[in-house]
C-alpha cells in the first residue's frame, strides 16, 4: 500500500542521510520508524530475547569464555580518529600545521 507523506524539506533531508547511514531506503527507515512507534520493534524485547536464547543455547559458556580476554572499556574513537588521521598525513606528506 502506498502512502505519501509532506515533510518540512529540511526534515526529509535529514530522514535521507540518517537512512544512508544505516544502509536503508526512505520507505525502509519510515517502515522501521513507524514500527517503532507501535511498539512493534522493541529494542529491549529483542535484547531480552537474545539474553534468553543465549542462555539455552549450550556453547554459550564457550563463546563466553572465548571473548574473556577482550577489553570491556568502551571503544575511545576520538584517540583512534587522532592516530587516523596522523597516518594518512605521513602518508601523504601532510604536514600537522
């Protein structure tokens, strides 16, 4: 069924890059959107559904135990984005001025 929809320009246009963002078509991310809305697409039933399917799931402890060792802080992007940054301008010769 098709639906149309008037928005302020400004408002689509953000709607635009937030669906590219996420890989999405418009009719993709207002599906999504809309669903949301009505309780259809509940962030926390999903997480409470993976929870519980992990833990009947027998090579859960497995897994578990095979990402023990990884880092639980969170993941510093603005030191990774300096140190990114710093590389391409030694590679191409771009001085830090």
């Amino acid at each position: 069924m098709a639906v149309s929809v008037r928005m302020d320009p400004l408002l689509e246009r953000e709607m635009e890059l937030a669906a590219k963002r996420q890989g999405l078509t418009k009719s993709q991310f207002i599906i999504n959107a809309v669903e949301r809305a009505l309780g259809r697409k509940d962030p926390y039933a999903l997480y409470q559904q993976v929870m519980r399917e992990m833990a009947e799931d027998p090579n859960c402890p497995e897994v578990t135990q095979a990402f023990a060792g990884e880092p639980h802080e969170p993941y510093d992007t603005e030191r990774s984005r300096a140190a990114l940054i710093a590389k391409l301008r030694a590679k191409h010769g771009i001085s830090a001025d």
